[in-house]
C-alpha cells in the first residue's frame, strides 16, 4: 500500500513539474516574436485560400484580437480583416508587418496590444510600451501605409491588477505622445471596462480573468465602431465622410 502511494505520488510530482516547465517555457519563449511564426503562416495560407478584401480596417493585435470571432459582425457595416495571435507584444506585431500589415494596404489600423508587454519576464517598463509603439508606427510608415492608425488603450484585467499602475501610465504617455498627429489616434476602453474605482470589472470577463466574455466585447464593439462610423468608414463610397 505504502509503495503504491509512493509511486502515485511520485508520478504526480512528475506530472506537476513537467507541467511547470512547460509553462515556464512558453512564457519565456512567447517574448520572442518568432515564437509566433505559425500563427503568421496560418494567416498567411488563410490569405491564399480567401483573400482578405481591399481597403478594409485591419484589426490587429493579441489574444483580445485573436478571441474575438464575432469581430466581422460587430464592425458592420464597416469591412474589417482580423489578425491576432496568441499574447502578442507590440514589437511582435511590428516584427511582422511585412507578412499581415503591408499586403492588406488597409485604409486604417486598429492595433489591440501592449497587456502582454507588462507581463513579460523581461521586466519592460510603459516607458519601453510607448517607444514601441512609436517603432510600430514608424515601420508601418516606412512600408509605405498611410492609413490612420488607432490604438486601443491597455484595459485592466482582473488577474494582471498589480500590473494596471504601469499599463495606466503606458497609456498616457502614447495618449500624449499621438497628439498633435492627425494620422494617429487614441481609443479609449480602459475607463469602461473598470468598475470605477480603477479596476477591472469582474463582470466583464471570463473566469480566467484574463479574457474579456459577451458583455467585455460589446463594451469594447460600442466603443471602437462609434469612432470608426465618426470617420467615416463603413459609409457607402462617395459619401461626405469618405
């Protein structure tokens, strides 16, 4: 009996510190944008199979993107591509943009990241968020995209809450940053995605607390569309917002 629990316990210790590794492994190695190369091809053979329409809004970004499958129909009318991979930082974006930002030619981008910049192992500071979203827009411009570019703020999450201080200033500092550019835009999702007193709001996410449920995504759908519908796209060609 004795060695039948030791053997069970054995093979559990076995099973909990391959599962840490594993975990561990993913967490370090997912900082390295080639981490995510075959969700980039995945898009990419997607591209082939049923080319992404012209002048569409590129909705691109991390897991927020990626998990969020009524996107198409939430837009509408308004024409949109989605291309969100896995906890994706702002320099894993840009790293990609020759391969799911410069072949669409999107008429604007609305870029969906920066929560996994603060989690990351590396210690990155909202200074080092902010320089990389200036990277990002700086690379989308040297491909030669003029679309405007739209940033969602970085929302706080119920189970990354000691990390909101820094994800807050992040914020500001490219709220500021963008002002002054027309070209660049600031969305802000944060303030309704919290309970008031500067925190996550429970109800608006799944039981990870990580993942934003039903409610989190029409939250995040009324706010982005009325700025996208205020400049103009979705509207039929010709029209005076075009």
């Amino acid at each position: 009996m004795r060695r039948s629990l030791f053997l069970i316990g054995g093979v559990v210790f076995l099973a909990v510190a391959a599962l840490f590794g594993f975990l561990l492994y993913v967490l370090l190695a997912s900082g390295d944008p080639t981490y995510w190369a075959g969700d980039i091809a995945a898009f990419e053979k997607l591209d082939v199979s049923n080319p992404p329409p012209r002048n569409a809004v590129l909705f691109v970004g991390d897991s927020t993107v990626r998990h969020w499958d009524s996107l198409a129909a939430d837009m509408a009318p308004i024409t949109i591509i989605r291309r969100g991979f896995g906890g994706a930082q702002i320099a894993h974006v840009t790293y990609y943009i020759p391969r799911i930002v410069a072949p669409y030619r999107p008429a604007a981008i609305v870029l969906i990241a920066g929560e996994a910049d603060l989690s990351d192992e590396g210690g990155r500071r909202p200074e080092d968020v902010l320089d990389d979203f200036k990277a990002f827009v700086a690379a989308v411009r040297k491909a030669q995209i003029t679309a405007p570019v739209y940033f969602v703020s970085i929302h706080p999450q119920p189970m990354r809450s000691s990390r909101w201080l820094g994800a807050k200033r992040a914020n500001a500092l490219i709220d500021a940053a963008i002002r002054g550019d027309p070209s660049l835009h600031y969305i802000d999702i944060a303030s309704v995605l919290s309970n008031g007193a500067d925190k996550a709001n429970d109800d608006y996410f799944r039981w990870d607390g990580l993942s934003l449920n039903a409610k989190g995504y029409a939250l995040m759908t009324a706010r982005i569309k009325a700025v996208l519908l205020a400049a103009g796209y979705g509207q039929a060609p010709g029209s005076p917002l075009r």
